[in-house]
C-alpha cells in the first residue's frame, strides 16, 4: 500500500498535505476536518488518525498536518451547555 493510494486517505489529502512547501496549521485543520468529513460513518477517527501519524511523524515531526493529527488523538468531550435562559439568575 502506497500513502497514496490508502483506504484510510482514498482522496489523498493527508499525504498531499505533507508535499505542499509551506502550509500552515489552519490550512492543515481545514485539510483534516475536509478527511474526517470523508470518513465512511463507522471509521474510528482517532485510530485512523494513529495510523497516519506512524506513517508521517518519523520523517515529518514538526510539520503542521502531524500536529493536528496529534490533536486528533485527543478524546471528545461533549459539548457544554453554556448560557441561556436556565443559566439566568432568578428573582
């Protein structure tokens, strides 16, 4: 299997991100969400996210798209409820 033709990258976008000169990291987290959003429904993101990581980190640690695959790892919360009428204080 070649980086670029991966099951797990089938458009390529994370093994082009490594090729541009230059990218930067929003560039880099826009080219993750656009791969995330590509992910068939019962991928595991952070195990896809660990695979690329063995594949790129090595040759390529302080380049922007293996920081945001190192972000990826990182557990989901849920989101907090924050403000609204129930926050309110009462009379």
């Amino acid at each position: 299997m070649t980086a670029r033709h991966n099951p797990l990258d089938h458009k390529g976008l994370i093994c082009e991100s490594y090729r541009i000169d230059g990218i930067t990291a929003a560039e880099c987290r826009s080219i993750f969400l656009d791969w995330v959003l590509s992910l068939p429904d019962d991928q595991n993101i952070q195990h896809a996210a660990a695979h690329f990581l063995t594949l790129y980190e090595a040759d390529h640690p302080d380049h922007p798209m293996t920081e945001v695959l190192r972000q990826g790892l990182l557990p989901r919360h849920a989101p907090r409820r924050r403000g609204g009428w129930k926050s309110r204080p009462r009379d």
